[in-house]
C-alpha cells in the first residue's frame, strides 16, 4: 500500500493526512468533505472502507522515513522531490479509475456481499443444490439475499440474473478488460470459490491496494448498470443504492430549504439543532451546489464584507470569528466554498 499513497498527496499544497484517510474510509464530515474536494481526491471517498488507522499510519510514516513525503506538526504532508519521481515512475503500475464519479451511488463494500452470495445461491440452485461455501456477512445481508431469492424463486430466475451479469461484464470490458476479468473471476459460484485479492493481483500483475481499488470501481459501474434495470439484478440491488449525493437527513433539510423555510423553521420543524441544519447545507454546497440558493445564503452584501477579511487562496484561510459564533462560522466556510470555485 505504500507508494500508492503518494497519489493523494501533492508536491505544492499541503494535504491533512486525516482527511486523505477519512476520504478512504468515507468518513462524511463537512470538513473531509470540503478538503477532499480542495485536494481533487473527493471522488475516492469510500475507496478502502476497511483500511486501519495502524495501516495507514505505517505507511505515512514509511514514506517520510524513506523521504518521499514530509509531514509537519500540524499533520500536513507534502510530497518531496523524491517523492514527485517516485510517484512518476511507478504510475503506470497505479490502477485509474473509470467510474469514481459515482463515489456517492453506494457502499461497495454491502454491494459485493450481497452479490457474492445471490451468485452463490443461484449458481447452485441452478445445480439443484443447497450447499454454500461459508461467507463471513451481517446477518442483515443474509436476510437480504434469502427474501430476495424467495421472491425471485422461479426457473427463470438464472438465466434472467446471469444475462444481467453478462451483458455488465461486457459493458465494462469495453472501458477496461481487467475489469470484466477480475469481476468474472472473483464470483463464487457452484464449484467456483473466486479470485481473492492476492490471485487477483498475481494474475493480473497488479498491487493487492490497487485490486481493491479496482473492485472499487467495479461496483460503482454495476451500481449504476443496476439502477437503470427492472428484473432480479435491480431488485437485488437496488436498496443499496443512493439517490442523491447527499444524506437523507441532508437531502430532508435541502428540501425544506428549497421550499422557503429558514434554518432556524428546518431545525425546529425537523428537532434537530440550527448548527446540523447549517452541516447539511454545506454539505449541499460541496457535493450538489447547483441545488442551493446561493444569492439568499450568501448575498452579496455578505460576500462583499467577508472579501475584505479573507484573501488570497481560499485553502489558506483561517476563521477569524469567535469560537462560539455557528452562524459566523458557516458563512465563513460557505463563502470559502463558493470563492473556491466550487459553485456553478
């Protein structure tokens, strides 16, 4: 995993090494998410769900013992120069994501188990057996899979489901082949236990971190392939995935927005405090700004007397308002965002 780190970090802007592994981890805060898209890494969010801080510390503190990464005491990292030629040379070994504008559609890590085990269960019973290889999954997505395939029993339901699976594979391959092969591969199925990370990696010469990126992407293209189906491959899916960018409570407090109320009405409407009202409309602001009123959150008035106070990049700024001041704040990193460029 250790030189494919330095993919998140850059040579000119200092980068906080907890937001790259929040961003990782998809932890959603407001503010991973406005670094994440200040550092152009947004689209990773919930690239390696299970990375471990022990994992993650180790390899930041391997690459700036091997001087390819500075860290300062405000853990901020730059890249060195050794590091910029490293990072050049090993790229073509580095897995580019096709399909990561769509970080937002689903937790991949709850899509492949539930796909791992309706193939499983569809495969045998195409055989006309009842035995599972054992799959380490919440009893939650057990569940799932078993009311799914109840629901679906019939002697359609194979070919149905594998004409779904086949016609994605091809989809994918056109885009990139290893896609198709490692997705092929890695479904368990009647006699099959499918690839793991390692057999992956070995067959197709690529770092176990990248395989995960990898199946990453994979299931953010069979998300999307999904939501545009009727039949057992949507119905099986189609729970998990998102409808928007936002979180539910977030896309509840847009919408009252939208329709006029204030934050102090959304909060006391919804009972929530006024300071989540104002995190769910950043949160709007970063990841669906097209949606947000910008001339009635922001006027221009407002925008004209925080120019004077914050110059320069809108990375560098630093809150110069009391502590206790919510509002003082959210005006601050609202207009940090749309000065950032972010607003359309």
């Amino acid at each position: 995993m250790t030189e494919s780190m330095l993919r998140f970090f850059s040579y000119q802007q200092p980068r906080r090494i907890r937001v790259v592994e929040n961003v990782l981890k998809s932890r959603r805060t407001v503010a991973n998410l406005f670094w994440a898209q200040q550092y152009g890494i947004l689209p990773w969010l919930g690239a390696n769900r299970r990375l471990s801080r022990a994992d993650y510390d180790h390899a930041i503190a391997s690459l700036v013992e091997q001087e390819l990464l500075r860290v300062d005491e405000e853990k901020q990292a730059l890249l060195t120069e050794k590091g910029v030629a490293v990072l050049e040379n090993k790229r073509p070994q580095l897995y580019e994501p096709s399909f990561y504008a769509w970080f937002w559609l689903a937790n991949t890590s709850r899509l492949m188990e539930r796909l791992l085990l309706a193939v499983q269960v569809v495969s045998e019973y195409s055989y006309h057996q009842r035995k599972y290889v054992p799959l380490q999954l919440p009893y939650s997505e057990m569940q799932a899979v078993k009311q799914w395939f109840r629901q679906n029993y019939s002697p359609t339901v194979v070919k149905h489901f594998y004409d779904d699976l086949h016609r994605f594979s091809a989809a994918i391959a056109s885009e990139d082949e290893k896609l198709a092969v490692d997705f092929v591969n890695m479904l368990v199925g009647h006699g099959t236990a499918g690839w793991t990370l390692e057999q992956a990696g070995q067959y197709l010469q690529m770092p176990l971190t990248e395989v995960g990126f990898l199946r990453h992407d994979e299931m953010l293209a069979l998300a999307a392939y999904a939501a545009k189906l009727t039949g057992p491959l949507q119905q099986l899916l189609g729970p998990l995935l998102n409808t928007s960018p936002l979180t539910h409570s977030a896309q509840l407090s847009l919408g009252s927005y939208q329709r006029g109320f204030t934050i102090g009405q959304i909060a006391k409407q919804r009972r929530l405090k006024e300071n989540t009202v104002r995190e769910h409309l950043l949160e709007a602001a970063i990841m669906t700004p097209d949606q947000l009123k910008w001339e009635q959150l922001l006027p221009a008035q407002l925008r004209d007397q925080l120019s004077q106070q914050y110059k320069g990049a809108a990375t560098g700024w630093h809150y110069q308002g009391p502590a206790n001041d919510n509002q003082g704040f959210f005006e601050f990193r609202l207009y940090q965002i749309y000065q950032g460029g972010k607003h359309d």
